[in-house]
C-alpha cells in the first residue's frame, strides 16, 4: 500500500510560479517511477512529467522548459517545480507512484489567472 498526499497548490498570477510536492507513506519510494498528471475543467486526465527510480525524466511538450520534476528519496517526496506558468496550465495536479500497481494522491488544485 501507498498512500500520497500532494501539497502547494494555489492561486498564481500568469508568469508566476509554484512548487508542488507529493509525500508518500512506505519504505519502497526508491523503487517507484513518480509522475505528475493534471486534470482541466472539461477535459481529460493528461500527464505531465515523470521520474523513473534512476532519475530519468520525461516531460509533456506543453510544459518543457518550465517545468521541472525531481524526486528525494530520502524524504519519499517528488517536487514539481512549476515556472512561467500560463492560464492553460490551470488544472488538479495528481502524483501517480507506479510498480507492479498504480497509486495516485487526491489531488491540488492550481489556478493561473489575473
């Protein structure tokens, strides 16, 4: 069992910028590829960036270059670190830990607007 809690969302003026964590239970963090996913009003669940248990990352082209994943496995923890954020990057953001079964957090809410 997993459980995620994911933390640092809010509201933030476009251009601004946000730090999102996501604290997992359990010893087994090391082991996990760690992902971030973001849901919009009306649209699908889409992803936006992950981290495999030896630090690879990947990133949705909608977000790379301002973006930035990471993960602390000493403290269980992966970070996004969200800059130059737009309007369109308003959504909930999940973190999502996978192995053999898939885990997800309940969700931060982040709305970029004036």
């Amino acid at each position: 069992q997993v459980q995620l809690v994911e933390s640092g969302g809010g509201l933030v003026q476009p251009g601004g910028s946000l730090r999102l964590s996501c604290a997992a239970s359990g010893s087994m963090f090391g082991r996990y590829r760690m992902g971030w996913y973001r849901q919009a009003p009306g649209k699908q669940r889409e992803l936006v960036a992950t981290i495999t248990s030896g630090g690879t990352t990947n990133y949705a082209d909608s977000v790379k270059g301002r973006f930035t994943i990471s993960r602390d496995n000493t403290k269980s923890t992966v970070y996004l670190q969200m800059n130059t954020l737009k309007p369109e990057d308003t959504a909930v953001y999940y973190c999502n830990a996978q192995y053999a079964n898939d885990y997800w957090g309940q969700g931060t809410k982040v709305t970029v607007s004036s």
